[in-house]
C-alpha cells in the first residue's frame, strides 16, 4: 500500500484475531511513543486507535508504514528555539509581502 490512504472510507477485511491483537500492540506502543516525546506521529496514532475495536487491514498496513518511518527516523527530534521578535516580523515579511507584528 503506497501513498495516500483514506481511514475513513476504508472497506477491506478484518483481520485475524493475532493480527488484531499484533495491530493493538503496534498501537499502545505509538501511544508510548507519543507520551515520550515523539510528537510528530501524535496526530496518526490517534486517527490509528480510532480502529482498535474493530480492526481492518487498510489501518494495519498504515500501522506497519508507521513503524518503518519510525525505524528509519529514531533518532529525530523536535527543536524549538527562542527567535528574537524582529527577526521573525522580517522572515514573515519576506515570505507574503504583507507587515507582521508576532505577538
């Protein structure tokens, strides 16, 4: 299953009760995940864990492609710094040609 993958109107199978139980522990560890600082899958898990009670192979393979980005970013981090407020009114200038006062 490559690219773009719509949960909500997904129509494939069930799965088997040790591939549900596998797709549920892919799941609580995203969830782990999440709570330890991987922020940027916050969004997916949920969505993901929205299939828990009745899960389907279209989630389970978007589960699967979830671990593989994981595997291929774990040492990724989120960084935020402080940015002096002239400095980010000029780069907001910059991109759209319109004054911004960042309060």
């Amino acid at each position: 299953m490559g690219g773009y993958h719509r949960l909500e109107i997904d129509v494939t199978d069930a799965l088997d009760p040790d591939r549900a139980s596998y797709y549920q522990t892919l799941i609580r560890m995203m969830r782990w995940m999440v709570e330890l600082r991987r922020v940027d899958i916050a969004t997916e898990c949920s969505l993901l864990s929205s299939h828990l009670a009745y899960p389907i192979e279209g989630p389970f393979e978007c589960a699967l492609n979830m671990m593989d980005y994981l595997k291929a970013k774990h040492n990724s981090r989120l960084l935020f710094r402080h940015i002096q407020q002239s400095i980010l009114t000029v780069s907001m200038t910059a991109l759209s040609g319109k004054h911004y006062v960042a309060t």
